[in-house]
C-alpha cells in the first residue's frame, strides 16, 4: 500500500513538472516570437516572458498541480541558462581593453549599488528587492538579478518585480540615449563607454550604441561584459552579507560560505570561452539555449508573481530604480567627458 501511494506521489510530481515547465516553454516561444516585433524587440525575450506570465496567471490562473514545474523552471532552468551565460565572457578582451575600462565597470557597479541602496533605504524599500534592483542596474540586468536572487533569499514575486523595473528603465533610458546622442557633444568612443558603464541589459546596451557606429558599439560591449564579469564576486559578497547568523557569530564566514555552483559552471564556461576550445557555430548555438532558458525561467517567475505584491511595492520600486539609473547615467556622463578625452 505504502508502495503505491510513494509510486502515486511520484506520477503526481512528474505530472506537475510537465505541466508547468510545459507552460513556461509555450510561453517564452511565444515571447521570442514577439521580441522579433518593432518597439517590443528592445524589451527583449526575457522582460516579455516574465510579463506574459504575471499576465497568464492574473487572467486564466494556474492548476495547483503545475506549480511545482513552475518552481522548477524559475530556479533549476534559470540556473543551467546562466552557466551557459558564461560563453559570452572573454575576459582576455577585456583586459586588453586596458585598465581603463575595468576601473570604469567597477566604479559604475560600486555606484549603482550605493547609489540604490541609499534610495531604497530612504523609501523603505525591501533590502532584498532593493540589492535586486542594483544588481539589475550595475550589473547586467535580468541575468544579474535571476543570479542574485537566490543568494539574497528573496521571493519569485521580488525578483518578478525587479525584473520588470529593470526592463522598464533601461528600454526607456535605450531610447533617451539614442535622441540625445546627436546633443551631448561625446565622442563615438566616449558615448560608448557611457552606454557599456550605465544601461542595464547587454541588449539595451548594443541597441543604443549603435547610435554612435562600429567604435562605439565595440567599446559599449566591452566595458558591458566587464560589468558582467563582475558578477562573480558582488555574489561572493552577498553570500558573506546573507550568510546565516550562526555562521557570523562563529566568526566562520569565509571558510562556510556556500559558492552557488552555478557561478562555478559560469566561471568554467567562460574559461572554456577565453581558451576559444569550442567552435564558433557551436558556441552561439549554446548562447542561444542559455538565452531561451533564460527566458523560460523568466516566464516561470512571472507565472508565480503575487500581482498584490507588485501593486504594493511597485512605485517605490520603479521610483528607486529610475532615481538610481538617473543617478548612475549623470555621474558617469560627467566621468567618462572629463576623464576620458
């Protein structure tokens, strides 16, 4: 009997995950689909995916079975897709770029971070949703946050929520950079380095550095993977922030902080990326997959969004992100016109 009952909870579960994997699947197709759409291509796959799920879930609801395939998207399958994140890492590149360019991304990392958490603070915003956002803003987006959030303990309906307040502003600030450009008297190699330092996805970054042609694209996507690259220890320092009480007390930190493995997997990959062991057609091949998984996490966190949640925190979030990026984008204007000439 008890046999059978352990056999029936098994098919239950195998059930739920196909149901909901199943459910996010459909749903990034179907936002790659629309990410191909003028105006919706600068949201991307991703921020789409997310928002058709908060919508499918507000609208036709979600069986209870498929709840555990949801989970299982929104944690397991967004980590595989940032380990396969990691091929788009040169890090060779980047320091061939000079010290410059580094010494830029940390300073745009360590802005945007101190930057929105004082707001946070200011507002009353939650820590967690509020290291979301900053991580969204200085590092490198929804990717940034989905890594995040598992170290700062945070809810699927935050880390929807930063999400979204990302895709928001770095579309809107994509289009404000790109009408501006012609007016603020940079360089196509200055404007560059202010679009890879201050927009938040790589995809906001390539579309509004276009504006200022083939050298300024190149110095944005640069100066854009070495705010990527630092993605790796601004997790190693949250881990130590969020580490358990016990471990603090114990004076223990260092040596007990738990690594996520797949920050080891995207370290690997990108090791594997500078050693160019892989072929070209295989490499973007893998991209593209850690891109749709990517996208069918996003659409997993969206489908377990608590709409109250968002209505609740919504403005102050937004409100904090947009006076962080405005922050982040003015500073470094004025850096990258006197500093680099």
């Amino acid at each position: 009997m008890a046999s059978k009952s352990l056999a029936a909870v098994r098919a239950g579960y195998g059930l739920g995950v196909i149901q909901g994997v199943g459910l996010a699947v459909v749903l990034a197709v179907v936002a790659r689909q629309l990410a191909l759409l003028p105006i919706l291509n600068i949201m991307g796959s991703m921020v789409l995916a997310i928002l058709l799920g908060i919508a499918w879930r507000t609208v036709m609801g979600v069986p209870a079975t498929a709840e555990v395939g949801i989970n299982y998207a929104g944690k397991k399958i967004l980590r595989y897709g940032i380990i396969l994140m990691g091929l788009r890492l040169d890090i060779p590149k980047i320091v061939a770029a000079g010290p410059r360019v580094v010494i830029l991304a940390a300073f745009a990392v360590a802005l945007a971070f101190g930057a929105i958490t004082f707001l946070g603070r200011r507002v009353g915003l939650d820590k967690r949703l509020t290291l979301l956002i900053a991580a969204g803003t200085g590092i490198c987006g929804a990717a940034a946050i989905a890594a995040v959030a598992p170290v700062v303990r945070s809810r699927d309906d935050e880390t929807a929520v930063a999400v979204a307040v990302i895709a928001l502003l770095g579309t809107l600030f994509t289009i404000i950079y790109t009408f501006i450009y012609p007016s603020i008297y940079l360089t196509s190699y200055q404007y560059g380095l202010l679009a890879g330092s201050s927009l938040h996805e790589l995809a906001h970054v390539i579309a509004a550095a276009q504006a200022g042609g083939t050298a300024g694209t190149d110095i944005a996507i640069l100066v854009k993977l070495a705010r990527v690259a630092l993605l790796v220890p601004v997790v190693l320092v949250l881990g130590l922030v969020f580490a358990p009480r016990h471990q603090q007390d114990a004076g223990r930190k260092w040596r007990q902080l738990q690594v996520p493995w797949f920050i080891l997997g995207f370290l690997a990959l990108s090791g594997l990326n500078t050693l160019a062991i892989l072929p070209a057609s295989l490499k973007a091949a893998l991209i593209q997959i850690g891109v749709f998984l990517l996208t069918t996490a996003m659409a997993g966190l969206g489908l377990n969004v608590d709409v109250d949640m968002i209505k609740r925190v919504g403005a102050k979030g937004m409100f904090t992100g947009l006076a962080g990026s405005a922050i982040l984008s003015l500073t470094l204007f004025l850096f990258i016109a006197f500093w680099a000439r």
